[in-house]
C-alpha cells in the first residue's frame, strides 16, 4: 500500500471515529432508573462555593429537588418544606434545591443568584445549587415532560450516589411516604 493510500485510510478512519463520538455525544442521555450511579451535577451554592453531586452528598442519602421553570420554584418549595423537617432529625440525610437555568435566564445571573440569596435563610445556603446551563440534559435525564414543565423533579440518592427512587410532581402525602421508605426511615 502507497504512503497516499495510508494517509486516505486513516483520513477515512478518523473522520469515522470522530462522526461516531459526535453522534454520541449528541445523543439524549437515557433517563435515570432506580439503581443508576446519579450522574454528575455542577452548579454553584448560594454561599459561592462550587458543587458538585453527588460528591456533596457522600455518605448521606440526599433528596435533590429540580425545577425547570419559573413557575417549578413551588412545587419545589412545597417539598423542601416537608423535608426540612423530616431530614432535620437524622444526620445521614441532607436536601438540595436545584434550579436548573439556561437560555434567557443566563443574562440576568447575577440578578437571579442575588435574588435567591436574599430570599433563602443563610442556613440553606449550602442546600440550594443553582446549575446555569445543560437543560436540556437534565431534563432528559429527569424523564422531563412538557405537560408537567412546572413539576418538581426528585430523586434520592443513596449513601454511595445510587439512585434510590425517583418522582415528578407537586407534593402529596403519598408520593412523600414513598419517598422516606426509600430512605429508609418511617414516614411520620
């Protein structure tokens, strides 16, 4: 073989190789399933440190709560409100708040972050992580739905960053005790 016919050779092998990892990485990631490893998450606290789940969570099971919309940020709140209190008594289990911004949202970063600090107690700060960007990832992650947009997306995450249940949806009493089963501890 000539050294020209080489060179097409691995010319046409790499651009190959390359159009499969570009596919790939375009590709929808599959939604997560109980007993998926929580892929990795990046975003800020409200104190200003970087985050990163489910490294933030270790050793703790961790109820991350996601919005999409404006309009998520309540049914979000309505289930941190439940699992504040619940989470409060055992020092193996923590929350996170995550509103997952892009778009528009971009510009007014700053904006929106002091906004969320002004309205969130300094003692939560470290349990709201604001994620700017990979929406649309996250929603195909979360099984998002256009017809539940304003829906909180939650899932626990075991000790060890496993997956342990998953949800959508405003809060009810159902959905909670499920919830804390999974976590292993009996609902009140």
């Amino acid at each position: 073989m000539s050294v020209y016919a080489a060179s097409r050779a691995v010319l046409a092998l790499t651009v190959i190789l390359a159009t499969v990892a570009v596919s790939a990485e375009m590709s929808p990631p599959v939604p997560m399933a109980v007993g998926d490893v929580f892929p990795r998450l990046e975003g800020d606290f409200l104190s200003g440190r970087k985050a990163v789940l489910p490294d933030a969570a270790k050793g703790k099971r961790a109820l991350v709560l996601m919005g999409f919309t404006y309009d998520s940020r309540f049914a979000v709140e309505a289930w941190a409100e439940h699992v504040r209190p619940a989470f409060a008594a055992r020092d193996a289990a923590t929350f996170f708040e995550v509103p997952v911004l892009g778009g528009m949202a971009r510009m007014g970063k700053w904006f929106i972050d002091s906004g969320m600090r002004r309205g969130t107690p300094k003692e939560l700060h470290e349990n709201v992580i604001t994620v700017w960007g990979g929406v649309d990832r996250w929603k195909a992650l979360t099984g998002f739905s256009k017809s539940a947009e304003d829906d909180a997306y939650l899932t626990l995450i075991g000790q060890d960053g496993h997956i342990l249940w998953l949800h959508h949806g405003p809060h009810s009493q159902e959905a909670f005790d499920a919830m804390m089963a999974a976590a292993g501890a009996a609902p009140k």
